[in-house]
C-alpha cells in the first residue's frame, strides 16, 4: 500500500533446481524498529 512503511526486511536467497525463482531468506524486523514493534501472534 502507498505511504505504508515496510517493517520486515530479508536477503535474497538464490535459486535452486526444483525452485527456479528468487526466495528470500533470514526475515527479520527492520534493524531501526526492533526496540518499537511488538511482536504477537494475532
């Protein structure tokens, strides 16, 4: 959605045989909101 911050960030992950598209991999709050956000289960 436009003007709505991201707060996930991950690395790409490269393809594998089976797969041949990009994943990601190790997602992770972004680094400047990990001391703001709480994280539940919803």
């Amino acid at each position: 959605m436009p003007r709505f911050l991201e707060r996930d960030e991950a690395e790409r992950a490269e393809p594998i045989e089976p797969y041949p598209w990009d994943g990601v991999e190790n997602l992770r709050l972004l680094s400047e909101l990990q001391e703001t956000v709480v994280v539940g289960v919803y």
